[in-house]
C-alpha cells in the first residue's frame, strides 16, 4: 500500500509509465462491438478518460480548513471500520476458547494452540486445505493466462471468417449467470467421470478454464501493440505462431500479470464451484472449509481455530494486494463484483 | 528478403494464400477455448432449458415430458416466492446503500489530502478477502457473545438498542428479524470500496472546466456536488448500479455461509440462487431446478435491459 502501487483508475497528476492499463487503451473504445449488454463492455463507459485532471480544491480558506478535518474525521473512522474486524480475527487466533469472548486486546494466555489445531489437528487440516486452493488456483491461473493469450491474440491480430460474431459470442457470456450454469455443469462433469476423487479438483479447473474476462483483457492489449513490430517478424519469415510467442507473448506481459493476479485472486477465494462440485472432505478448499467446518462440521462456535483458518485463507491475498495492488483494481474494473 | 527478387508469385496470390494461412492459424488458436466456451456456457444454459421442461431422473435423464409445469410450480411455490421476496429485498436496499457509500468515499478520498492512496487502499481492503472468510469473522462478530454486542456495552449504547427492541445479546444472524439485514450491512462493509473505485474512474472523467465554470458561478461545494458531480457521473451511476443489480440478484455465498442450504433462520436468508441450490441438490428435483434458473436468467437480464433503457436517454460516454 505504498505511493508507488497506486491504484490505477484513479489517474494521479503525475506522469510516469503506465505499464497496462486496460482503461486507457483506446483500442477498447473504438473496437466495442455496438451495446453488447457485458459487464466488460460498461466498463469501458465508466473507466476514466485518457487525461484525468485533479478536481479543484474547493475556495474560501476557512471552510477549507473545516471540511479537511471532517474528511479526514470520516476518513480515519472509515478505516478504522475496515480493519477492526480484521485486526479482531488475528487477535483471536491467538487466544483461548474461554478468552475469545473476552473484550481484550492482547491474549491472555498468548497461546498458538488454536494454530496447532487448525494447521495440523482438523481433518482435513489448513494445511491440506491450503494445498487444495494452490492446486486449484495455480491451474486456473495458468489455463487462463495460456487459453486467454491465444484467443486474444487471434481475435486481435489474425483475420478469419466469423471472427467478429464469434467474440461476441465470447463477450456475451459474460452475461450467464453461474448459477444457470450449475446443474448442467454438474451432471456433464459427472458424465465425464470428473465427479470422483481427486479428479473433482479437475472439474473445477475445467469449469473456470477460461474467462470472458481473461481473452478480453488480452484481446485488448494485443490492439495496443504497433503492428510494425509483427510485420519486421513476418517479413523476416516468421510464421503466426512463432510471431504470436516470440514477438507478441513477452511484449503482453503487464496483461498476462493482469489476468494472473485476477485469476489466482478470484479462483482462491472462489466458493460457489467448490460447494457445488467437490463432495470429498479431503479436497476441501479453504473457503468451502471455512464454511463446511461451521455447518456441518462441528465446531461452529471454536473461535480460536477458525479465526486461524480466516488468516490462512486471506493471508496469500493480502501479500499480493501488497505487491499488485493496481492489478487487483484492473481486475474489478473488468470484471465487475462478487455477489 | 530472398522472395523479393525476380520470380516471386504475383500480389494477389501470395495475399489469398497468406490470407488461407492465416484464417487456419486464427481457427487453430482459438479452438480449444471456444470449444470450452460453447459446451460450458452456451451449451449449459441450452441444457439447463431443456431440462427445465422434463420430470428429470437423476440416473436416467429426461423421465416425462412437463412443458412448462415445473415454471408454474415454482411460481405457486411458496418457499419460492419469498426466495424472490427476499432477493428483491436485499438488492433494493443494498445496491443503493453501497452506492451512497462508495459515491461517498469517492468524493472525499478524489480531494486534495495527505495519504489518500493509503486511505483508498484501506478501503478496498475487505473486497479482496474471500466471501467465506468475511463471513465467518462476521458471525464471529454479530455473534450474542461477539465484539459487536461487547462494544456496544462497553459504549453505553445498549438503552438506544432496547428503544429499538433489540436485547444486550440479540443474535443478529440467527434471528429471522435481523439477519437478512446482517448480511446487507456486511455486504456493504465489504463491496463499498469496490463501488467507491468504479467512482472514482468516473468522477475523474468530469472535465476540469465544469467546476471552473460552476466556481466563477459562485456554486458553493454542495451545489456543486448536487448540480454539477451528481449528473455528470450518470455513467458512473449506470455502471456501479448494473454491477450491484446483477451481484444482488446472485446472492448466494453469504446467505449458505451464515444461513446453510435452507436459508436459516426461517428462510429469512433463502435467496433465489440458493433456492435453486437447493432445490437441486437437497430436494433432487433437477427439472424444477433448472427452472428457478431459466427465471433467475430472466429476471437478471431484463432488470439490465430495463436499467439500460432507463439511462439511455442522457448517457455520452458509450458508443
């Protein structure tokens, strides 16, 4: 959270690089196809325009000075709310049963038993359950980011008949709910014999595999790519595909880094296809976990532990947030809002 | 740089047959995943309809033909039409609440102040935490025994909450009065720095000039903000209000966290989504299911379609 992982849209007044910025790329704008009704389409109506000058600081010196304190007054209270709650689970995973009800700051007695028992104990434990999450989110991320360069790079690049129709087509399933999606997903995966042991992780894969989302960021940044570059490699005899990985692919990467952070963020905290496709206790992700282990589970009021497993689960979030934090504002500004 | 000398077939030719290649490139790369787009997208939700018009056998398939029984069922279903009530009532209530409170922070992070970048951080900070890891913290928390109630305690805020009927240990998940408005508080909690990002694009679009020209009027900075921000962000609105519509409609993380596959406390948490849930998984009633689904679509893409005409009439910035 530092000045230099500035958050994107928001444009500050100054001028440095942009490495991507699916906002500011033109090319969105002039290639939207008509009012398709997606999600990534209207966020191209709102993401700022190419200059974004800074809003007039209001007039009249003593007012100025009010309203500054006010705002910070909201500000700091605003964000207090935002990390208390956080703040209370770390606290609490270091605490005792007896003592997590307790209003108290700092654990009495400081115990990592909690921690114990949720990595090691539990059955499935956070460990495994981790492991699960990697698995899944690694593949996705990679299926994504392989699949999605591809299809955006022909959809961008390459001409062949159909192509317009069929990446509306693509775009419009941006407007399919999941949940329609729920049944008949479940009984092909079962039909394909992906509905048993370990294999249950590999249905997950399948089903997000590729996003809308993730061949149209690419598709977007492969139009901002000076064509010349690809000419000089054709001209030199290159064919598509070799121009595609060795011209077009390393020169992508602030949006291949995009759809990965996206993609790894989304499929690690992704509950829905998790609940509705693994039935094995073992296979467990963390959220599907987190959730079972109160349901059902049997141990729905053991703060401590559980709070252990809320650090795990947000802790491999919070350190890329850390590092990417602009990626993580690309991301929604393309894919709209968890429900 | 050989084939440009002498014998090189003419223009034409080498444009069509570079033309060929390039369409099989275009085709082969984009195989595979229009492969997966059309069997788990376009292909799930032809299914889906199709299944919503049989009695469906979980092992054999399609068992006896309905046609549109199972849409009827559901419309007389009782349990469904307050999955309906209750999803209405949670989208009308949160989509506007987040709205003011990202338009809200938008408009004092967008001001010229110290540590706004710290600040916008903070806020986002809870959109990137998984639903089920929000959602346990706030079970925690609104828990009888939980921080919410201690503080409120410590604070001396209790008589304002018995006014309001509510005791020093209500249960805010538990008990059907209070937990689908849980969920909308936390709901808030979690998305008003997502809404209040979509804002800010939107508010840095505004020309600089507006406000010169509305300064020299001697607008002041509330008239500002109502006569000059406010319309001008309508495509913000139009774009944060979509995305809230369309998320409301779909709410089913929080509600089977908190409430479980029934939507407990006495249904107060069953949304449509997880009517459909459990309708297919619980009950096994897979026709039926399906067709929850086929409505869910329905309703979700005419409220889009209804929102967009709606905006239509002054909307500059799209094509």
């Amino acid at each position: 959270m530092t000045d230099e992982n500035e958050n994107r849209p928001q444009q500050p007044e100054g001028d440095q690089p942009r490495a991507f910025d699916p906002a500011l790329a033109s090319p969105i704008i002039d290639a939207a196809p008509g009012r398709v009704g997606t999600r990534a389409l209207a966020t191209v109506a709102a993401l700022p325009a190419p200059v974004a000058q800074p809003i007039v600081a209001p007039v009249g010196d003593t007012g100025h000075v009010w309203r500054t304190r006010l705002a910070y007054f909201f500000l700091i209270g605003y964000a207090l709310l935002m990390f208390v709650p956080f703040a209370w689970t770390v606290i609490t995973s270091f605490k005792t049963l007896e003592d997590s009800v307790r209003l108290t700051l700092i654990p009495q007695p400081f115990t990592t038993a909690a921690w114990d028992y949720a990595l090691f104990q539990l059955h499935p434990n956070v460990a495994q359950m981790f492991f699960n999450s990697f698995i899944v989110a690694i593949a996705v991320t990679l299926t994504n980011v392989v699949l999605g360069s591809v299809a955006g790079y022909a959809f961008a690049r390459l001409r062949f008949p159909g192509r317009n129709f069929l990446f509306l087509l693509v775009l419009a399933t941006l407007m399919i709910p999941d949940q329609l999606r729920m049944l008949p997903i479940y009984i092909i995966t079962n039909a394909l014999g992906l509905g048993k042991g370990p294999l249950q992780l590999a249905s997950i894969v399948l089903v997000l595999a590729i996003s809308a989302t993730s061949v149209f960021l690419l598709r977007q940044y492969f139009l901002t790519i000076p064509k010349d570059l690809e000419e000089a490699a054709r001209i030199d005899g290159a064919s598509h595909w070799t121009t595609f990985l060795r011209v077009m692919l390393p020169l992508a990467s602030p949006a291949i880094a995009a759809v990965t952070i996206l993609q790894f963020q989304g499929t690690w905290n992704g509950f829905f296809w998790p609940f509705v496709l693994i039935r094995d206790q073992a296979l467990w992700t963390l959220p599907l976990g987190l959730t079972q282990f109160r349901l059902v589970g049997g141990f729905g009021t053991n703060w401590p532990p559980l709070m252990a497993t809320v650090v795990m689960a947000t802790l491999p979030i919070l350190v890329l947030y850390m590092f990417f934090q602009r990626y993580f504002v690309e991301g929604i500004a393309a894919s709209g809002v968890k429900g | 740089m050989t084939a440009a000398s002498g014998t090189r077939p003419s223009k034409v030719v080498q444009k069509r047959v570079g033309g060929r290649q390039e369409a099989l490139a275009g085709y082969a790369l984009i195989a595979v995943p229009m492969l997966l787009f059309l069997v788990l997208n376009i292909g799930s939700i032809l299914y889906a309809a199709f299944i919503s018009v049989w009695r469906w056998n979980v092992r054999t398939g399609p068992q006896q033909f309905l046609g549109l029984d199972n849409y009827v069922n559901a419309l007389k279903d009782p349990i469904f039409q307050s999955a309906v009530t209750n999803t209405i009532y949670y989208t009308v209530i949160w989509v506007p609440l987040t709205m003011a409170l990202g338009l809200f922070l938008a408009v004092i992070v967008n001001q010229k102040i110290r540590g706004k970048t710290f600040f916008r951080g903070a806020f986002y900070f809870p959109s990137i935490a998984s639903s089920a890891a929000i959602s346990t913290i706030w079970i925690f928390i609104l828990n009888p025994f939980g921080l919410f109630n201690e503080v409120r305690g410590v604070l001396g805020l209790n008589p304002v909450f018995s006014l309001l009927g509510y005791e020093a240990n209500q249960d805010w998940l538990g008990d059907y009065h209070t937990a689908m408005n849980g969920v909308i508080i936390l709901n808030a909690w979690t998305t008003s720095g997502t809404f209040m990002i979509f804002y800010l694009a939107s508010l840095q679009a505004i020309p600089h000039e507006v406000y010169e020209a509305a300064a020299i009027d001697g607008a002041g900075a509330w008239d500002t903000f109502r006569r000059v921000t406010f319309p001008l962000l309508r495509p913000g609105h139009f774009f944060v209000a979509t995305v809230g519509i369309i998320g409301g409609l779909q709410l089913f993380d929080q509600a089977v966290q908190i409430g479980n596959v029934d939507g407990a406390p006495a249904n107060s948490l069953m949304t449509l989504v997880l009517y459909l849930y459990n309708a297919a998984f619980k009950r096994v009633q897979y026709g039926y299911a399906a067709a929850i689904g086929v409505v869910l679509f329905v309703i979700i893409f005419s409220a889009t379609l209804i929102q967009r005409r709606i905006f239509e009439g002054r909307e500059p910035t799209t094509a």
